[in-house]
C-alpha cells in the first residue's frame, strides 16, 4: 500500500513539477491541415507528392534530437510505413518538401516519403514525432521497427497528427 502510494506520490510530483517548469506536452501541428481533417491534395499522390510543413511546440529541453514516423493504419495488409526519420536536429518546424534528418526505409523498400495515395476509401496518416534525450546514430535506411527498439528508454516526450485522405 505505502509502495502504490509512492509511486502515485511521485508521478503526481513529476507531472506538477513538469508542467511549473513550463514542460507542456509536445505538440504536433501543421499549417497546412488540422488534426483528423483531409489533407490537402497538393501532400497526395494526386499532387505534388510532398510532405507537409510540420510544427513542434513545448520540445522538452533536454531534447538532442528529433525522430518522426508516418503510417497509415488503414492499409489492406499491415500498417503501411510512408516515412522514418531520425537524428533530426531539435527544430520547431520541419520545412515542406524537406529531408529533415536521416531517412529510414518505407514498406516500399525505399528511403524516401511516400505520399498518401489510398487505393479506396479515405485513410488515417498518423505523423508521430519523439523528442529524444541523444541522437541515435543509426545508418540510413534503418526501419520503423529499429528506430523504435533504438528509441526504448530515450523518448522525453511525444506528439502525434493525424491527417485524412481519399483519392477524388
């Protein structure tokens, strides 16, 4: 009982002392769409095939760099991995149409962003980002699943956006 206490105890203290250092969650935005709205085409197949502009606010500051994943749930087979990028300097906005970091490998097998292009129906694209506490060091070409063993214990903090997207 004193051990559950405790613990209670002490997470309430960390989130309080968190939040009066001025440690807000992380957040993830973009200019371009709000979260779980469509996305629009000029990001898409149908367009120009870019990434978006992303926003990061309330990076913790003990941050050393940045990883960011971009998948979409709602593919036929598995979850479909569009793009993987790691050791990305701590930056409060990722640049439209950028390579923001060290690129990893999509489920295509290639390293680069792969726009949405849903074969039916209009499909979720999560964009995630990590704040983590070093700069990880992995070769390009690294997939989701070893930037995510790699980051086990060095994620400060996250944020996620989700945008929408159907074929006209």
């Amino acid at each position: 009982m004193f051990r559950r206490i405790f613990f209670n105890l002490f997470f309430v203290v960390l989130f309080l002392g968190r939040t009066l250092e001025g440690g807000l969650a992380m957040k993830l935005s973009s200019p371009d769409f709000e979260n779980n709205t469509l996305m629009p085409v000029k990001f898409s197949c149908q367009g120009q095939g870019v990434n978006p502009a992303l926003i990061i606010e309330n990076i913790p500051k003990e941050a050393k760099s940045l990883a960011l994943i971009v998948d979409d749930p709602d593919a036929l087979l598995k979850t479909y991995v569009h793009w993987v990028v790691y050791d990305i300097p701590v930056i409060a906005r990722i640049e439209e149409n950028s390579i923001p970091g060290t690129q990893g490998v999509n489920t295509s097998g290639d390293i680069y962003y792969v726009s949405p292009c849903p074969p039916t129906g209009t499909h979720r694209y999560f964009f995630k980002i990590y704040a983590l506490d070093k700069m990880l060091g992995l070769d390009d070409g690294a997939s989701k699943a070893e930037l995510e063993k790699a980051m086990q214990g060095h994620i400060l903090d996250k944020a996620e956006l989700i945008g929408l997207f159907k074929k006209k």
